[in-house]
C-alpha cells in the first residue's frame, strides 16, 4: 500500500479509539505491527468523523504514519449502542457516550472512512449471532450482501481518495457453508481488494470457528487477502492460518494486557497469581521484547496487584510483541515450506 | 553519589509504588530526572521491603540505577493509614490496602529505607497540622527531635550499606519561627548529610509557605543540601529556590498529568476543555518534550475525554519533562547571576 507494505499473514492492533491502548504509536511500530485498526463507531461518536478530517486525518491526529483498516461501525453499532432501529437504509442508534442519535448507513459508513483517512475501508455489514434461527441468519447476509454493493458504489464515488484506499467486502452467513457460498458469490461479483469473513469470534467457540474455516476462506478469491475479523487468541491465529487467513485483528493482547494476562511460547499466564511474587524470570523466555529484556515477573505481579498504569504498559507491549513474533514465525515457517511441523511445535508447547 | 550527580536545585519525581506513575523509568530519566523519590510507607506493605531486598532492592527491582531518596513513611501513615496509635516507641496503625497491622518506628524505618536500598534516607518524624495550637506543635516538634535521633542511631548501625547513603533530617515546628529555630538546632546538633523542611504544603497556602521559608531555609547549614518536602507547582519552587530552597518532591506533575492538568510557561491548562478540542497546536511552544514535538492540544484533549491511558502517558511526561526544564532554568540562571530576572520574567508569564 501507499503508506507501507503489509506482511501477511499479519495481526493488527486495535486502535479503537485513535489509540492503541496503553502504548505509543512508535512502540507499536517497535512491536512489528505494519497496519493497525481503528474503529468507526468509536470515531465517529468521539472525536467525530468531520473533527478528524479537520485535524488531517488520523494518521496525523494519533501519529502513525502507516496503514489503517478502519471497521464499517455495522459490528460495534449493533453490540454496544443503544436503541438501534435496523432498516434496509441502515441502522439508527443513540451512542453508548452521550444518548445523542446517529444513523449509520453503507453510504454514510463509507463517508466516515474516507474522512478518517483510512487506507483499508471495510464495507458495511450486518454481523448476526451465530445461534439465530437460519432464515434469520440468510436474511441478514442477504441484507448484509445488499449493503455490499452499495459499499462498493459509495468507496467509489469518493472520488480521488479512494484512490489510494483499499476496499474490503465481508462474507456473512455464520456456520452455514451454503450461506456462506453464496455470501462470497456476490461479494466476488461486486468485486472487491480483498475479503473479510465476518460473523466469527462471537461466541461459537474454536471448534465451530475451525469447521467454518475449513471450508470458509476458500469460498473467497485466492488472488485476494483474506481477513478473519475480530480473532484472536494465539492458537486460533495459528489455525486460521493452516486454513487459508492472512490477516487477523483483535482487542486481546491489548484489552489482557491491562488485565495482566499475559501470553507467552508456553501459554497463557495470569500476572495477578501469588506464585509469580518472587518471580525474577522474565515474562517469556524466548521473547524479544522489551519487556522481557528488562522486567522480572515479581516486578510486573506488583505492578498488576497495585493497579498502577505501568503494569498494562508493560504487558501490553510484550503482548503485542508476541503476537508479532507468533506472525513473524509463520511467515518465515511458511515461505520455508515449514510451517506444518512449527504449527504441531507450537501447539505442544502453548496448548501443554 | 554512588550512584549519579543530582544537580540542584533539583526536582524529584514521586515514584510511590516502585514506579513514577504511567511513565518508564527511560522515560523518567529522559525528562532530566537525576532523582526519584519511594515511598517507604506504601512499600513496606506492598511488596513489602524484605520482598524488595530479595528481589535485589528497589533499583532491580524497578529498573532505576540512578539514585533514589525514600521517605520514613512517618507523612503517609498518618494521612494515609487506619486506626493510628502513637507512642513515643512510634506509631502503630492498620494498612489501608488490607486492614493487616503494622508498627514504624525510627528503628523500623531505617531497617525499611535500608532494605529498599535507599540512597537518601530520610529520619522518621511526625508531621503535624499546621493549625493546630502552638503547644502541639511544639510536643509534636520535640518527639520528631526525640525521633531523629534515633533515626541517626538506628541508621549508623545498618553497617556497610550505609556506608553508600546519605541520612536527612527534618525540621518541623510548622509556621512558628521559634520552633523551626530549636528544631533546626537539635538536627544540626545531631548532624545529617542534608537537611529536610518538613510540615509544609500541608494546606497553609502559597503565602504562609513563603513566609515559612523566609527564615527556615537559613536556620539549617549552609552547606548542605535543603529539601523542602512534597512541594510543589512551578511558582512555589521558583518563590523556595529564591528562598535558598535546593531539592523538591511533589506528586503534581503525576498526579496533575492522569488528570488532564498540563504545565506550560504560560501556566496551567485543563486539557478536558472544549476549546482544545480543534487546536492543532503543542502543549508549550516552547516545551522540548516529545508530547510536545509530537502531539496536538487537540490529540490530548481528546485522549482525556476518552479515558485513554495514552492520555495519562503523554501528559505526564509532558509535566515532568516542563518541570525539569524550569529546574535546568532556574540552575542555569542561577549560574549566571540572572536568577532575579529569571524569577521576575517567570512570573510574569506563568501567573499571567
């Protein structure tokens, strides 16, 4: 892309609220991350889309000078406003921030993106939950689908901006390998940059989440990247990637870190236990980041049972360093023809 | 010192619980930083200082190699602490994180500031409140006497770590002249490495402070260092270094930063204010920090509206960084027999 090449398969932060929680913008780029998320709904409500444009853009206004994905709002609309109204237009809702009403429309979701500045604008979609009866869950793709195309003819009548920018369609259709089928049919019809498969990651567990992939990601052009949104955990990254995804974002090495979880080679460790009081070791031992290089976990155990800030710094960045290290060594695995034998490794010793 | 020059008149950075609140200790020291301050009263019951000398002290510990001064903990357990008893051995109470019970005394203290690894150890002393009656004030002067002494005692018999510290004392005596006198007399009957104004800052106003430091300054020897406690915003150190005022603490610049409070030459800003919301310019024109070089009002504003950590982090730096710069000011005037214009000039911009 313009702003900088995209190493996949790649994890991307979340920026939700022009902030990467808890860490500088130039300690992110430090962790390896090439592209970060920044979400609509949040912006859009606080500072304002038009706020943003004003002040350059948000890669001037937050300092990160490489490439943004931007979400649609259709995800974060739907979980955390309030008084939503779901109509074939859009969704109006009053913000979970001050009860002011809003309306998000594919048309508007694309206005907002293209004011923020984003560099990968996601179409705008309707994200149904995973237990839904399946007429419900057909509707909302086809509704979903319908949405798609107006995405698609609201990016391109921005004008030159979007230019620069990438599109991105979502294929719906939850567990259902038809729904899915036809989901991605009509988003390869419309004709998009790349393919999200959404509706994942709410609840269904890995299992369900693995079937899905088994057949998912294939459905969708093999020429184009394809981004499993809003997962995940360490050992779902690695098998999303044995099933076809190259990129992934996630809120749980950031949103753990503050709560002094961290993950490590040997699994996830909760900083909180008493047995890491008198830890002197680092975090991980394995781990290249500077966290590791300087912190005992006695160290960061006190930070966690004092509520101090530094203590969701601290985790925070060895987190995110290690999701970066975990893609790092799945890019190097696969361009080796190795990456087999390091997803068998690397499950033995993360899953014990 | 063993461990770094402290420049003065010198400003140390509270770091109460192992850490200078949302900022690395690299950071921290890339402010201008040549001392930080550790709070013997929150550490001895959180890790707990045998804890911290097992982990290799409070510098390992916390990854600070530059010099630390501790106080008693005799301010905090009084402010801070439940169910108080003192009694001339000292003072027993309840911690305010669990309720478990707890004894300081002089005797405790040093072995405390000695466990921590402390290179300035400051004498236990009771700190009482400015408006009470002048016989209080006077028994409560003698027993920090009685006390100091002890410290002394207490502190040459921690052998060879001592050898590396220094030990200061603390004139109490509130606002009364008389008192302060006596008690700078019995300290320097005693001998210190250095001398601490203690009983300030405790809610007498700029005024009565001022008034206070007319004449306590130069009631202790002229040939060491003068550390006037927990003090203060820029235009009290600016009125105590005119005063002959050498060291500083204060938790302002930290605790002011979480808050959304900024610093400048200009004097103060709330940075939750709707008028910064599309300033598109630095904190301080003049700052050098890189919250400053990097960062627009309108950036932070928002970041202190969303309740971002970013916020704390940026803003903090930015008001430790402006505070070592008005240090480096007032020693650089100061050298060069400027002082007075300096003071003048500073006022006239920063009181507006």
């Amino acid at each position: 892309m313009q702003r900088g090449e995209i190493r996949t398969p790649a994890f991307m932060p979340v920026g939700t609220a022009a902030t990467v929680k808890a860490m500088k913008p130039e300690a992110v780029r430090q962790t390896g991350a090439d592209i970060i998320l920044g979400n609509t709904y949040h912006l859009m409500l606080r500072p304002g889309a038009e706020r943003v444009a004003r002040l350059g853009g948000l890669h001037n206004f937050m300092n990160w000078d490489r490439p943004i994905l931007t979400d649609s709002g259709g995800y974060q609309v739907m979980s955390l406003s309030e008084l939503r109204k779901l109509t074939e237009e859009g969704v109006e809702f009053r913000s979970h921030i001050d009860g002011s009403r809003h309306m998000l429309t594919p048309e508007r979701s694309m206005e907002i993106q293209r004011l923020l500045g984003s560099d990968i604008v996601m179409a705008f979609d309707e994200c149904p939950r995973a237990d839904q009866p399946r007429d419900e869950i057909a509707a909302s793709m086809e509704l979903s689908m319908r949405w798609a195309k107006r995405s698609r003819d609201g990016f391109d009548s921005g004008g030159d901006d979007a230019d620069c920018a990438a599109l991105f369609g979502i294929q719906q259709g939850a567990l259902d390998e038809d729904l899915r089928a036809i989901s991605a049919q009509k988003l390869t019809e419309i004709g998009f940059d790349g393919y999200a498969i959404g509706g994942l990651a709410v609840g269904e567990g890995q299992e369900a989440m693995f079937a899905t992939l088994d057949f998912a990601p294939e459905q969708l052009p093999a020429d184009r990247p394809r981004y499993l949104m809003g997962v995940g955990k360490p050992d779902d990254l690695v098998g999303a990637v044995e099933r076809g995804v190259d990129m992934f974002d996630c809120v749980l090495p950031t949103r753990s870190g503050r709560n002094g979880q961290a993950f490590t080679w040997n699994g996830p460790l909760n900083l909180r236990n008493a047995r890491f009081a008198e830890d002197t070791g680092p975090l991980d031992e394995r781990c290249t980041c500077p966290t590791c290089g300087t912190y005992s976990r006695a160290y960061l155990h006190h930070l966690q049972k004092s509520g101090e800030i530094l203590g969701a710094m601290l985790v925070t960045e060895h987190n995110l360093s290690f999701y970066q290290q975990l893609m790092a060594a799945m890019r190097e695995t696969i361009s080796r023809g190795r990456f087999t034998t390091f997803a068998a490794d690397f499950r033995r010793d993360y899953l014990g």
